[in-house]
C-alpha cells in the first residue's frame, strides 16, 4: 500500500459536518471554553485587583501573566471533567453503537493486531500477547484477524529470545490464529517508521489495525466489537478506547492505577463530550483504518536543529490530527471494557518516560503552523506542549509570589508572605486561594462520586471509606512527589531548548526498585535544592521557611519517598489493607490471570543473560 509523506504547509480541513458527528458540539465546546473562560476572567480581575495598589512594577505584571496562563490550565481541566462527571451519571448510550452488553457482532472484513517492540523483555511480551490472543480465539471470531510481531530489537541476545518465544506462541495457539513474524533491519524513525513500513509492505491486506504495546492487553470481545464499529461507520478513520491500567505491584504503581480508575473516566468521559469527532490518539489500543492512515499519516521530517528537528517523536497527536485534516472522524469510546496496559513502578521509571514524551511534545510548536488543520488537533497539542511549559511555570509564579514580600520589606520589619498578600486584600486574596485549589481538587473529587455512585465500582475499590482513604493518600503523595517532578519537568525543557535529544530507551515493566547509590546519583540534586532552600529561608525568616515548607519537603525527602513508592512491599501492605484496590485488582478479567500464568511458566529466553531491557 502507497503511503507517501505528507507535507504539513499544504492541507485544508474538508467543509461540513462528519456523518458521526455528536449533536450539539457547537454549544459542547462553547460551554466548556465559555465557562473556563469567564472563570479566568473573574479570577484574573481578583488578582489585578490585589496587585494595582501603588501600581504595578514589572514582576507584578510577570506575576499577573503568568498566573492568568496557570489559571486557564486549570480552570479549563475543571470544567472539561465536570461536564465528563454530568455524563456519567446520566448513562447516556455507548457511542458508534459499542455497547459492551449487546450480542457480539461479527465482523466480515480482516482486520491485524500489530504489536512492535523494541528491546522487551520476549517472555514477557508473548506471554501477554498470547493471553489477548487466546482470548480473541475463544469469541469464535479469530478468522477475521491477523497478528505481527513487529520488532526493531537490537541487542542480538534478545533478538535469538524473540524468535524463540514467537515460535512457542506459535506452536501453542496452532491454526487458530494466523502470526507473523518480522524485525526490520534499519529501525529508523523508531515506532512510527515500524509502523510506516508495515502499511507499506503488507498493509493493502488488511482493511484495520490495532497497534498493542509491549504492556497492552485486550479481550477478544473488545476487539470484534471495535473490528466491527469500524467497519459500520465509512467515515470513522480511529476509534480510541481507555485503557485501565492494570497489575501494579509497588506503592507507585498501585497509586497510579488507583486514580487512573478513579479518575481517569470523568477525564475521558469530558473530553470525548466536547471533543467530538475530533477526538486524539494516545498511540495504542486503538482501532484504525488502514486506508486513512496511508492516506495521510506519512509524516515529514521537522526542519530546524536537533531536538525540534527531525522525525516526530509523539508522532501519535500529530497521526490524528493528519488524518483528520484528511476529512476522517476520530473518536474516543471510553466506556468500553477490555483494555488494559500496565503502568511505570516507580517514580523514576515515569519520569524517564516523561523526558521523553516531553521532548516529543515540545516539537509539536513545529506542527501547530501546518495547513488545514481542525482547531480542536491544534488544541490537543498545545495542551501536549502546556503540560511541560507549566512546571516552570509554577516555579517562577512560586519564586515572584515569594520575591514580592521580599522586595516590600521595610527595615526591621520581619518576613511574612502570607501578611503581604492579606494586606493587599485578606477577603480577595483568601477567595482566589481557594477558587484555585477548588479547581485543581475537584476533579479528584468528581472522580470519586462517580465511583461510589456506581455500586460495582465502589465495591471493587474496597468501599466507598476505604475510596476516601485512597483518595487522600494518592493526594498527600502526589503532594509530595510534585516538587521531585517540578524540577525533573524544568530540566527537560531547559535540556530539550538547548537541544539535548532523549534518546530511545526500553522501559522497565515490573521491577521499579533501584539500589541506594543509584537513588543518590539520581535524586542527590533534588536534595541539594531542598536543603538549599531550607537554609535560604531560614537565613530570611522562618516564616518563609514554614510558607516554602511543603516544596522543601518534597526535595529533601525526595530519596526516602521514592524509595517506600518503589517498594512492592508497600504496595502489597496496601492491597491487604484494600487500600488503593481497584475492580479488575480484586476480581481481575480472565485475560490478566491468563496473562499472569504465562509469565510465570518456563519460558526458552529463561537462560538468556539479560532479561531485564535495557540492563
């Protein structure tokens, strides 16, 4: 199948509305940037006013922008989840007829599961492939579907394991499911580039894909019911479901599935509301058309200095908007069962990932520019870009909000920011505080009574009490572990501006514990700044010192923090409490038991020297 790169400066969005296309999407979006905007609006009003007095100097005007920027974050996050919690609980109908309780359809056209890999650990990685697969075999619809191993594998023991593990899948699952198996030799352009090659050598045979991840598990219900939608709407290009994550065994993992269950659908559930057929593309368990993806999602190299340049990193936003600007509807279904993937054991395993994905998403300020495309693709990846821009963001309003009672200081007077801004204004400044931790909590809290008001969820997290415990201890860690991302976020976008590429490493999937030393060298420069900061403060006022103490916190204990979340042993002290349970923890599918087992079984990469990636 051709599949020729597609230039971003020539392109136009094709007029009229998209045949699945939700009704009313004119007023989901006004209501959702209305509201988030007359909030910033009110806020921003609050904050001038505090700030006029004597008028106002250079940093106050710095301290006004910036603030008003943070503030639109928020609010617009607040308003996009709540009309996410309002849909909820109305029940509404499954979008493009995915019912999950309906009879299962029967697809009539081929349809290939892809799954690339690069550098996993085979036993892991063909254990779960095989759980989906045996799972798409026992819905009787597995002659419709097709599956590659795509490998861009380079360490040569691994290689040999690869092959060796496919050949077992292979022979176990026999003539019931047609594999493939193929490692390319030139691994340019990473995952894009392996799924670029595939479409063109092989993709004319089959009309859908659905890209798995080397942590991706889906039910074979799923993927006949997403095969089928597919194939009864014309104008539909992707489908996107939400994937839960699953199987965490430390604090941080288990924390992280938590509130991705807790929270993750009133997030998904909003922006699937007002995102319409215009929905994003998180890069997996996601269905597409193979037509539309050749068609348009050939992506060009970026022009202009390493790390901007190049081949796209999160070539995943940039597909759907492509193919949107090609005249394609994209949805996200995200109450459709059955999709799974695992998530990073420790906080350091996620911020490796971090780095990266930051790099990816900064490099989106070259695609903004292109022709043609849909404004709703130009806001999916300013949020990309926004989500790193607004660490330093939050340092330098933190740093000015402290500097200004500084530079106010009167001889003899003592340090007090908390007395500064409550002379300016106590009653504005005491409403904005609060207006803005309102909105950055709330979702948390929209996110829980979504989940006790479902009888099947709030049993499945252990009770609506014991949902109220996790809550506020993922709250308390996220609390302290946001100063440790804070500055690993600052980093990366001061490395990534002076054109220090990420690289392309594998990803730990089980095991997040890291010796002491390697603790030390990793996090010894979060515990500096911490201790740094402590004596600044204290060397000025011990009130500042008391007002910095939450971020101090966070540096300085920045070592013993990661080292209990990395901990499975915090973890499981956690799940025999019920605290941090989520439903498929306590009653998991049979697709992650099945999964489970596998790994646990002998495999013939057993003996090979490296099974960790990347060790």
């Amino acid at each position: 199948m051709d599949m020729p790169v597609r230039p971003l400066h020539a392109g136009r969005v094709p007029p009229g509305r998209l045949p699945t296309t939700p009704p009313g999407m004119a007023w989901r979006r006004a209501a959702v940037i209305g509201v988030a905007a007359v909030l910033t609006l009110v806020a921003t009003y609050q904050i001038w006013w505090l700030l006029r007095a004597g008028g106002t100097s250079v940093a106050e005007g710095l301290l006004l922008v910036i603030f008003v920027a943070l503030f639109a974050w928020i609010v617009q996050s607040f308003v996009s989840t709540l009309a996410g919690f309002l849909v909820m609980l109305q029940r509404r109908p499954a979008r493009l007829g995915l019912d999950p309780r309906a009879p299962l359809p029967t697809p009539r056209q081929r349809t290939a599961l892809l799954m690339p890999t690069y550098n996993e650990d085979p036993a892991r990685l063909m254990s779960g492939l095989q759980a989906s697969c045996e799972s798409l075999i026992a819905t009787g619809r597995a002659d419709q579907f097709d599956v590659f191993v795509l490998s861009d594998t380079r360490k040569p023991e691994l290689q040999a394991a690869e092959e060796a593990e496919f050949a077992l899948l292979r022979e176990r699952l026999g003539d019931r499911l047609r594999l493939w198996y193929r490692r390319r030799e030139d691994n340019r352009e990473r995952k894009a580039g392996n799924i670029a090659d595939w479409v063109r050598r092989w993709g004319g045979a089959w009309p859908k894909f659905l890209i798995l991840d080397a942590d991706s598990l889906m039910t074979g219900q799923t993927l006949v019911r997403l095969a089928d939608a597919m194939e009864r709407h014309d104008d539909v290009a992707l489908i996107q479901t939400l994937p839960v994550i699953v199987n965490g065994h430390s604090l941080f993992a288990r924390m992280q599935q938590f509130s991705g269950r807790v929270y993750g659908p009133v997030i998904a559930y909003g922006v699937a509301w007002w995102h319409g057929a215009e929905s994003n593309y998180w890069g997996h368990n996601a269905m597409i058309r193979t037509r539309a993806f050749a068609a348009h999602c050939g992506l060009p190299k970026l022009e202009g200095p390493t790390p901007f340049g190049g081949h796209v990193l999160s070539h995943d936003f940039v597909e759907a908007a492509m193919m949107r600007r090609g005249g394609w509807a994209l949805h996200m279904v995200p109450g459709l069962p059955g999709s799974y993937e695992e998530g990073p054991p420790s906080l350091t395993d996620m911020l490796v990932r971090d780095r990266r994905w930051c790099q990816g998403n900064l490099q989106h300020g070259g695609v903004l520019p292109a022709r043609g495309l849909h404004w709703v693709s130009r806001w999916h990846m300013l949020i990309g870009i926004g989500h790193y821009l607004t660490a330093p963001l939050w340092a330098m309003l933190m740093l000015i909000g402290l500097a200004l009672p500084l530079l106010a200081l009167e001889p003899g007077q003592g340090y007090s920011a908390g007395r500064y801004w409550m002379q300016q204004d106590a009653d504005r400044f005491l409403w904005v505080f609060a207006l803005t931790m309102s909105m950055l909590l709330a979702p948390k809290l929209f996110g829980y009574l979504a989940t006790v008001l479902d009888r099947d969820m709030r049993r499945g997290c252990g009770g609506a009490l014991r949902a109220a415990a996790g809550v506020l201890l993922e709250t308390v860690l996220a609390a302290l572990m946001a100063p440790v991302t804070m500055y690993v976020q600052c980093r990366g976008v001061a490395e990534v501006l002076a054109g220090k590429d990420s690289g392309w490493d594998s990803q730990r999937r089980d095991d997040g514990t890291q010796p002491l030393s390697s603790l030390v060298r990793t996090y010894g420069g979060t515990t500096f700044l911490g201790l740094l900061a402590l004596v600044a403060s204290l060397s000025i006022s011990p009130g500042l010192a008391a007002w910095m103490s939450p971020v101090i916190l966070g540096l300085l204990c920045s070592i013993p923090i990661v080292m209990l979340t990395s901990s499975p042993a915090a973890g499981q002290w956690l799940k025999r409490r019920r605290i941090f349970s989520t439903p498929e923890e306590l009653d998991p599918p049979d697709v992650l038991v099945r999964a489970s087992e596998l790994r646990a079984e002998p495999h013939p990469s057993s003996a090979q020297p490296s099974r960790r990636p990347g060790g």
